[in-house]
C-alpha cells in the first residue's frame, strides 16, 4: 500500500447499502422496546456498527413534541435495523 498522500483515495461505492428512509419524507419508530419514541428522519451517516460487526445506516430523527424522550431531548440517532416505518401523516408534530 502507498503511503503518498497525494495521490487521490480510492473508495469503492458498490458495497454501501441502499438507504431504506428517505431524509425529510421518512417517518421512523423504534421497533419494539420500552420506548415508544418516533419522529421524522432529518439525516443520515454510513457508521461502522460494531455490534453488528458491519457498515450500516445511521439515521438523525426530529421526534415527535408526544414521544416519551422528548421531554429531555428534540433529536435521537437509530440504526437502521432498528427503526421501522410508520404512516406519513399530514399532522407531524416535530418537538421544537
């Protein structure tokens, strides 16, 4: 391996996952825990899980102002095993 650093990094891209939500359109919860948070995805970050020992979606969500954390916190981050759908609806109420 060359340890020039001006020569341009090589990244390979066709082993990066396809996103599941889409950012601003996607409406995400926990899949079943003693949570019960949901909310909207605002963003996203390709992470290194260690626990699943593999590269996985991370995604940023503006919950909702009636979701149980959002007593102490607007934004959480979920993994994307560990969201799932849910309906879109016209009347998101997004924590400020």
């Amino acid at each position: 391996m060359s340890t020039d650093k001006t020569q341009p990094v090589q990244i390979q891209t066709q082993d990066i996952s396809t996103p599941i939500f889409q950012i601003g359109i996607s409406r995400v919860g926990w899949k079943p825990t003693s949570s019960s948070d949901r909310g909207l995805v605002m963003g996203m970050r390709y992470l290194w899980a260690e626990y699943l020992n593999c590269w996985q979606w991370q995604y940023y969500i503006a919950l909702d102002s009636d979701s149980p954390s959002s007593q102490w916190t607007q934004f959480d981050w979920g993994w994307q095993d560990d969201l799932e759908p849910l309906p879109t609806s016209n009347s998101i109420q997004v924590s400020r």
